[in-house]
C-alpha cells in the first residue's frame, strides 16, 4: 500500500461510501459504540438523514465502507438473551469484546434524537 495508491482509493469512492467511511473512522453517531447490527437498511435510513443532501446509502455501500475502515465482520451473532441471529461488525479495538456483550450493546434501546421517523 502506497500513498499514491491510498489517493486512488480515496477519489474512488462514491459520495456516499465518503461520508460513511468519516462516520465509521471518526466513531461519529450510529458508530460511536464500536459496534453495528443488521438490519442494515433501517441503520441506513437513519444515517441518510444527516447525509448531504441527495445522497441515497445503500446497504452495499454501508457494507464497504465498513470493510475499508478496517471493521471486523462478526459474522451473524445470537445469545441466550437474543436469540434471533444478527450481523456484526465492529471496531478493531473492540474485536476481542465478548460476541454476546456485543450483541448486548447493539441491542439497548437509542436515544428518540437518533432515531428516524418517517
């Protein structure tokens, strides 16, 4: 990986893979826990609405921009607690966190602020 290559990628992506890759680096709003779940289009819809304006996230591009900020994949996570399985994917430094504390995490109720009504 050189520099010039790590530009390349930069300029590649797409408005929306940008803006999500400052979120998930950053640690910003839906990531400041270190830790997301599936489903994945409802996470979206909620960070479409402080996304620039007509800008659509997609799932895949969620999904990238996750893989390119160095998050690990969990795989699909369920508990005693929780049984029905979700995705995960969390920060590298919260990699060696317990899967069902994860899993805990994910599930606590969020704040009315950061929730999305349509």
């Amino acid at each position: 990986m050189t520099e010039a290559k790590a530009i390349m990628i930069d300029h590649g992506r797409s408005t929306a893979e940008s803006y999500l890759v400052e979120l998930i680096t950053g640690r910003l709003g839906e990531f400041a826990a270190g830790v997301v779940a599936s489903p994945f289009y409802s996470l979206c819809d909620r960070l479409m609405g402080g996304a620039p304006a007509g800008v659509k996230i997609p799932p895949v591009a969620l999904l990238h921009a996750l893989n390119e900020s160095g998050w690990v994949d969990l795989g699909r996570v369920g508990t005693r607690e929780h049984q029905t399985k979700k995705q995960l994917f969390c920060a590298p430094d919260m990699a060696d966190k317990p899967k069902a504390e994860l899993r805990r995490m994910v599930e606590e109720t969020p704040s009315p602020a950061l929730v999305r009504v349509k």
